[in-house]
C-alpha cells in the first residue's frame, strides 16, 4: 500500500510530502512548523526553496535553519509516519561539512558569552536605589 502507512526508500521510488517528512524525520514538532518554516524560506531542497507539498526522494539535499542552526541533510529514506527518535535519525545523514560548521558556530557563541565587561548587565542594588531616585519610582 504505498502512500499509505510508512513509506520506505526500497518501494518503487515512493515520494512524500516536504512538510509530512520534516515532521517523520522529527524536524520539527508538528506539521504546521513544518509548513511554516518551508513557507518562511526556512527550508532549501536541493539548492532552492521549496514548498509544503513538494515531493522529496532519497538522495535529495536538504538545507534546514532552526534558530542559530543551519544543517545540510541527505535524505536516506522516506517516511510518512512520525516513529521514536533513533528511527527518525535513520531517515537522513548531517554532511560532515555542516557538523563541523554548526559546532564551529556553537562554540563561538558559548565563547561569546563567556566573558562580559564588568559593570554589564543587571543593575546593582545600590545602582537600582540611583535609577528609581532618578525617575522617581519607588
């Protein structure tokens, strides 16, 4: 029964939904966000954007933007069905490049916040006693 149920790579080249196999593939947690993101240019298929309905198969090239993350993911094998986590992660492979690239990313905004200018941040409260005296707020 193809279409129907979970679709795999080995039966007769079975296409699914952009936005249906972001949410198999546990991208993102229901397939409105999917949708969403594909809509917002959040999600590239091969190189250009892509819309909700547009068929993915095996072998494709998926460039994925969550927050400060971009991953570049090839497309192992299809799904429709939304299964526990170790099975999803089979669904695709994370190029080395985008590995290296998001943990290059990742360390330089935890190294980024590591150190802040004294005097950055939250007021003191002797400095918060000065601002409510200034605006005259108690």
């Amino acid at each position: 029964m193809p279409g129907k149920g979970g679709a795999a790579a080995g039966q007769g080249g079975q296409k699914v939904r952009l936005d249906k196999w972001l949410w198999a593939a546990r991208f993102f947690k229901t397939r409105g966000l999917a949708s969403e993101a594909i809509k917002g240019g959040k999600i590239e298929l091969n190189g250009s954007r892509a819309k909700p309905s547009r068929e993915v198969r095996v072998g494709d090239e998926l460039q994925i933007r969550q927050g400060f993350d971009e991953k570049t993911v090839i497309v192992r094998d299809l799904s429709d069905r939304r299964g526990p986590a170790p099975v999803a992660q089979q669904l695709y492979e994370e190029t080395a490049e985008s590995i290296v690239a998001r943990e290059k990313a990742a360390e330089q905004r935890r190294l980024a916040n590591a150190y802040r200018e004294p005097g950055q941040g939250r007021p003191t409260k002797r400095q918060r006693r000065q601002i409510h005296g200034f605006t005259g707020k108690h």
